[in-house]
C-alpha cells in the first residue's frame, strides 16, 4: 500500500509542477490588451483556472503525505 501511495504522491508531485508552468505560461501571454480590457479577460480566467488546479494538487499531495505518516506510525 505504502509503494501505491508513493507512486500516487509522484504523480502527484509533477501534476502539481506542470499546473505551475502552465499557469506562468498563460501569465507570460498576458498582453497589454488584456491588462486595459475591461472586465475579465480569457487570459486572467485561464491563470486562475491553472491556479485552482495547482492548489487542488497540491492538497492531493499534502493529503497523500498524511496518509503515509499515519501508515508508517501504526507499523512501528
């Protein structure tokens, strides 16, 4: 279970890495129309989009960690 859970905090771990490169991606293309555009733009909606997506994986992440903690105390 302990091997799942390592390959799972993994990939995990790089879903969270790759979220973090789109999202600076989509903050690079910012052009200036979107900055003085009003209201939202795609690109604002896409680096907030990336942004919920980095989060939510990092919590799978630190979720995956505590499970692993738990397991390793209730073994030893």
């Amino acid at each position: 279970m302990q091997n799942l859970l390592g390959i799972l905090l993994i990939a995990a771990m790089i879903a969270t890495v790759a979220m973090l490169v789109r999202g600076i991606i989509a903050f690079l293309r910012t052009s200036e129309a979107d900055l003085k555009g009003s209201g939202v733009s795609e690109s604002g909606l896409k680096q907030n989009r990336m942004m919920r997506m980095r989060i939510a994986w990092q919590a799978v992440a630190i979720i995956i960690v505590i499970l692993l903690l738990v397991m390793s105390r209730s073994q030893g």
